[in-house]
C-alpha cells in the first residue's frame, strides 16, 4: 500500500502545530495536588518505554502450547512460532490505566513467549503529534491507540491502518455493543478494535460545597447559573477549568450547543450544506454564554494557561477553590487513584442541565457527549513490497480482542470505575457516580462524538485555537463560527 500522508496532516506535523485531543481513557493524569495525600512525582514530558521481554515469566513451551490456556477452544489465527516483535503506542503514562495495559501485554508474552510487544507509553498531550511525525519519517509503531473519528479515517486514507473486516468477520472477538463497532469503522470498513471502554462527560461536583451552600443538583440551565451565582457569592469558582489544552473548553461548548439545538446545527453545520453554518442559532448562543459566564467568574483565573494533563483542574476541587468540574468520565478513576476515601466522601456526578426554552421548542435535550470506545487500536502491520504483513497483523489482533478485552482486563477496568465497551457490563457497575454515567450514556438518544476527534484534522485544530480564543473573550462567537465555516469548506474542497 502506498504511504500517501493527507498534506495538511504532514504539514502540521512538521510545522509542531498538531496537539492532542481528547485524554480518553488511556491516561490517568495523576500528578494532581492530591487531596489529604502524598504528592504525587513529577512527570516527565518524554515517552515511557516498558521493557517487554526481561518482565515476562520465562516459558519452555512454544507459543502455541503456553498460549493454550487463554484462547483454547477459540476461532482465532494461529500465531507464529518464530520471534516477532510488536511495536505499541499508547498514553498510558500512570495509574491504575497504565497497570492495567502492561499487566495485558505481559500476560500475552507470557502465552507466546517467542513474541515480544515493546509497549511505549506516549504523553497524551503530544500523542497525535508524535503519531504523525512518526508515520511521516517511517516509524510508525505496528499497533497504536486513537480516540476514533476524523483522525482514524485520514490515518486509514494515508495508509497507516489495515483493514480488518474480514478478520473481524472470521474470528471471535468480544461482543461490543453496536456504537463501539460504528465508532471503530469508516466507509464500511472496520479499522479497529475497542478497548478503552465507554466514556460519558458529565458535571463531578463536590456535595460538600454544594450542601454547605445549599444547592440543589440543577436540572436546567437557568438553575446551573443560580447555582453558579450563589457559589460566586459564597467565595467559591463555580467550574474547574484547565483549557491549556483547549479541548476541555470545547465540552462546555459542544454541549451547549447540543441542548440549544439537539444533531441538527451541528449536523448541517459539518455537511455546509442546505444553509449549515457554524454561524447559526445554536452555536451563537453557545458562544454568547460561555463568555457571559467567563464574565461573571464561573471560571478559574488564567483558564487558557491551566494544563489538564498536570491534573490543574482537580487541583482545584481538592484545594476547594472551585464546586464543579465538566469532564470525561475518567475522571472518577483519577480523582480515585488521587484519594479513594475523598472522593467517596465529596464526589457526585449530575448530567449537563436542559435548556428548558429549546425542550419547550421540542428540540430533544438526550444528545449527550462522549465516546462508545475510549481508545481504539489500529493496526499498522505492511511489508517491504506493501503487502499486508499477515503475521504481525494476526498476533496484534489476538493481543487486541483477547488480552486488552478479556475477563481479566475488563474486571480490572470495572474496578477502576471504566465501563468496558462489551455488551452487559453495563449491568456490573458498583461505583454510585459511574451508574449514573452509564445511565446517561445508555438513556440518549445520540451519543455525540467529541468535536475534536469527530471533526477533520485540519478543522480541530482551527476549532481547539476557537476554544482558546473564546474563554479568553479574543473573539466573538460571530468570528468563532465564521473560522470554522472557512475551516470546514476547505476541509470539504480537498
């Protein structure tokens, strides 16, 4: 297969333009000043690799013996008995995600001894960025994580993805539920294999404060900027925000515009078509509220300069500076991982309130934020010639469906307050705040697709730089949209 890179792809990449998005589930982030705990080390910048083989129990048998007790009496490829080695990317840099994601490797060396995984964790923040200046200078690892979206679907058109709906359709894998299978495919084509779990986004906030002020859980949006403006009175920061990264911002707007206007805006805006525009009702009003609240103070000081890979946004719960914070459910696993008792103590989770003027209008107000599949991998298994290289590709599919999805793994994410993307494990759920998560995610009617991995690559980055400028009052919701416009059409003419 030829390696054409999309050249707006390439030229982000080699300019330093191109930063990550959403942190999904992969990262744990959990250097965050931690509540009544020991601060947790420093991190560092610069990507982890995990020394494969020296960590896996030696075996005498060959791969096919010792592999005999984890996949007997399953359909699946036969493996190689010769030494191979797996090339991984992921973000899982600390925590329980990154025990968890070793602990699944080593248990794969473990019942193929001849094949070694060298498993590289990558800071999220710079993730994509690394992953495409890797795929540019022909490094790209064999078998990597990505959010799904408009990134997979250019990864798979510059030749970066195999395709692997035969094999899909040939050998067991676990039973995802259809959202993970629709998110994980493009053009009728399966490209990857879920394993991060679901994600909803929702508001954590802190009981504690909320009983001290005595606030209700908002059920609509006039009764969130009450609530904000009593716990503006009462000295608190409504909203932990870290926007350093941009995309953190954008969930405030995505699902302002979700409950101003359900699909529909957002829909017609991405085709430009039959009058779409990111100019419309929806996204104005958006735009109009988020800046309404940056001046009233429902965020922290120096929004834009806050990092949510360094934990600054959970800092400022813990400190309780600030009562609430929108984010991806991940976050119950860090704040956990941060301090259990604490967040047993203070955390609860309510979903983003209604807009009770647009329900009255009859816009829908169950389109929720989020992803099916946390992360998703794809392979990236070619010869020399272009060929698939068959080999490798069997061996990181069996690694994918069947060590980073089995009882094990799964049992260790519900554990972890992640619920896995596998039909029924909905109905595992302990943790009090993640039965609520799942309960939203299940009860909507459209699950919609973080903007920044479900728009093009070249129209996120526009968008991220929107959401800067937009908490920072740079711009006005009228110049937002018309970037995207311009954004978007061009995106479309390539």
């Amino acid at each position: 297969m030829k390696k054409k890179f999309v050249s707006i792809i390439l030229a982000a990449a080699l300019t330093g333009t191109l930063l990550a998005g959403c942190g999904g589930s992969g990262t744990d982030n959990s250097a965050a000043s931690q509540p009544a705990a020991e601060e947790a080390p420093a991190e560092s910048d610069a990507a982890e690799e995990t020394p494969a083989a020296e960590d896996a129990p030696a075996e005498e048998a060959s791969g096919e013996e010792a592999a005999a007790s984890s996949t007997e009496g399953k359909n699946l490829p036969e493996l190689t008995t010769e030494p191979l080695t797996i090339n991984l990317w992921d973000i899982a840099t600390e925590g329980s995600s990154k025990d968890i994601q070793e602990a699944a490797v080593q248990r794969f060396m473990a019942d193929y001894p001849n094949i070694t995984v060298n498993q590289v964790h990558q800071q999220n923040d710079n993730y994509k960025q690394q992953l495409i200046v890797a795929m540019s200078s022909g490094q790209a690892p064999d078998m990597y994580i990505h959010w799904g979206g408009g990134p997979m679907n250019e990864y798979y058109n510059s030749g970066f993805v195999n395709d692997i709906t035969d094999m899909y359709n040939t050998y067991d894998h676990p039973d995802f539920i259809d959202a993970a299978v629709a998110q994980s495919s493009y053009d009728g084509k399966i490209l990857a294999i879920p394993f991060g779990g679901l994600s909803g986004c929702d508001i954590f906030y802190n009981k504690t404060i909320f009983a001290e002020v005595g606030i209700e859980v908002p059920k609509t949006i006039d009764e969130l900027e009450a609530a904000c403006d009593k716990l503006v009175e009462a000295g608190y920061v409504p909203f932990s925000l870290a926007n350093g990264s941009k995309w953190t911002g954008s969930m405030y707007f995505m699902y302002l515009v979700a409950r101003h206007s359900g699909n529909d805006e957002f829909d017609a805006a991405y085709t430009q078509e039959n009058g779409g525009t990111f100019t419309s009702d929806a996204f104005i009003w958006a735009g109009e509220k988020i800046q309404d609240w940056v001046k009233k103070g429902y965020f922290p000081e120096g929004v834009n300069s806050l990092s949510t890979d360094d934990g600054q946004d959970r800092a400022l719960l813990y400190d309780n500076t600030c009562a609430m914070m929108l984010h991806g459910s991940w976050q119950t696993r860090s704040i956990q991982d941060d301090n259990a008792d604490w967040y047993k103590e203070n955390i609860g989770v309510f979903r983003f309130p209604e807009d009770s003027e647009a329900a009255a209008k009859g816009v829908p107000q169950n389109v929720e934020i989020g992803t099916a599949i946390g992360n998703g991998f794809s392979f990236n298994c070619w010869n020399e010639d272009g060929s698939v290289d068959q080999t490798k590709l069997d061996a990181c599919y069996v690694l994918a469906t069947q060590y980073y999805n089995d009882d094990t793994y799964n049992q260790e994410q519900l554990a972890s307050t992640t619920i896995p993307s596998i039909k029924g494990f909905d109905q595992q759920i302990e943790d009090e705040n993640m039965k609520v998560v799942a309960k939203v995610f299940f009860d909507a009617s459209n699950v919609q697709l973080w903007y920044d991995q479900y728009l093009p690559a070249s129209v996120t980055e526009v968008h991220k730089d929107c959401m800067t400028e937009l908490f920072g009052l740079q711009k006005t919701p009228e110049e937002i949209g018309q970037a995207h416009d311009a954004a978007m059409q061009a995106a479309l003419a390539e």
